[in-house]
C-alpha cells in the first residue's frame, strides 16, 4: 500500500529528527534526509551494504515505496550505488564510475588515462587566511593543511592545484601519505579520514600562465590555462576542500555532461 504524509505515516523519528522540515515535505523527503544523518554520522561507511528496503520501512515505519523513491534520489546524486542481486551500498571514490565524477579534463585524443602521477610540492599547516576561512566555514586565523601538487599523464605536467583542507579534520596528513596512495585522493580522504566529497561548486575561467607555473607545467609563459576553482562538500554542505587549478589544454580538455 503506498504511503501518505499523513501523520498516521509519518515516523515520529522523521519528525523529531528533522524539526525544520516543513509539515509539506513528501515524506519520501524525509526518509531521504534520515538515511543521509546516518551516512553522515558514519552508520554506514563508504562501500559498505546499507540495510534492505524492507528492513528500512520497518526501522522508520513507512511502506518500502517510500524507502525506495528515498533511495532512487540518492542513488540518482551518486550517494548510493545499487547492485543487482546485491544491494545497495555507500557509494564511495574508490569506485572506477565515481572515481572521475569530479575530474572533468579529458585528453583530446578521445582515451581513458591512466592513474595521473602526482609530484607533491609541498604539504603544511598554516593559518587560514580571511578568504580560505569564508570559503571553508572557518574563523580566519584557524588551522588549514595546504597542499601543492603536480598532476602528470603520460609523463607531461598537465595540472597544477593548491588545495585546502580543514586542519582538525585532516590533522596529521601529510606529504608522504598523499604520495603514497595509489588510488583518488578523495578515497584518500574517506579511508583515513572519514571525509567523503558528496558534491563541488566549481568556476571556471582563462588565464594567462605566469613565470613560474610555466616551469611547473612545462609550457611556456603567457601560455593559455583553465583556472578551476572548486569548493567541495561532505553530507549536509558541510564545505572540506578549496581546491584552485590550473590545467593545460593543448592536449586536454574540460568537458562536462549536461542532464
């Protein structure tokens, strides 16, 4: 039988959970944002199961037509993968199909790269200044960790970033545990700091390389480069990455799929 907002249907834990959420919200909506505090408080980690579907309507009392919209939606915002015969697990960058969600240069040539070779020039804490502060929610003056890197294909250097990261979040990263990880950076994030990136804001410009991200990117000065710059976010908008890059686009380009 399909489920109503009535409040004969309506969980008392959706309710008490979430007391800002209108009175009019579908209640698939509310299911929804009871599994997303669970995968925020880390219930169920990045690659593991969640429960079933009916084991889901049980624990929140409502019809498993209602759990599964709630899950269609997540699963649509790449929160959760579901796997047939399986079920349905915490989607997580360690995954080939998530893993170049947020990587949108593409080389020109039309083929998948390899793993690019990152070069880490630098990995320190420091005070945030009054600009990375906004961005990530902080006070200005709180402990960020910035990282310098060069990311290479095929051998060329293709892209220059600077990120920042939360300090107490990412308290005790370093230079040597980045370059030693093999796989996304942000698989990175979730294994050893239970951070995972749900979605990003990026903007997008042209500029003009300058002395020394020419030597850095093996171009010469003036060359043309895309300035990316992206905030990430874990659950809930919760901001954990300020991310500024520069990419060549002699060999590559940014392509991004519009639904």
């Amino acid at each position: 039988m399909a489920a109503t907002t009535s409040s004969a249907d309506t969980p008392p834990a959706a309710e008490a959970a979430s007391p800002a959420t209108p009175a009019f919200s579908p209640l698939y909506q509310q299911i929804k944002g009871l599994i997303l505090q669970s995968l925020e408080t880390g219930e169920w980690k990045p690659g593991e199961s969640i429960p079933s579907e009916m084991d889901l309507a049980a624990r929140f009392r409502v019809s498993q037509g209602t759990v599964r919209k709630a899950i269609d939606e997540l699963a649509a915002e790449n929160l959760v993968v579901r796997r047939q015969g399986k079920g349905t697990f915490v989607a997580t960058h360690s995954e080939q199909h998530v893993r170049y969600r947020f990587l949108k240069l593409v080389p020109d040539s039309g083929e998948r790269e390899g793993p690019a070779q990152r070069t880490i020039l630098e990995c320190r804490r420091q005070r945030a200044s009054a600009e990375v502060a906004r961005a990530l929610a902080l006070r200005t003056g709180d402990a960020v960790v910035q990282v310098k890197r060069v990311l290479s294909f095929a051998g060329a250097p293709t892209i220059l970033e600077d990120l920042w990261l939360p300090g107490t979040t990412f308290k005790g990263l370093t230079a040597d545990q980045l370059d030693a990880h093999q796989g996304p950076t942000y698989a990175l994030f979730e294994l050893e700091f239970g951070v995972r990136m749900v979605r990003a804001e990026e903007k997008i410009r042209a500029v003009a390389a300058d002395a020394q991200q020419a030597a850095l990117l093996a171009c010469e000065p003036g060359a043309p480069l895309l300035s990316v710059e992206r905030l990430a976010y874990t659950y809930n908008d919760v901001p954990m990455e300020l991310r500024r890059g520069l990419y060549r686009t002699d060999t590559h380009h940014y392509r991004n799929d519009l639904s």
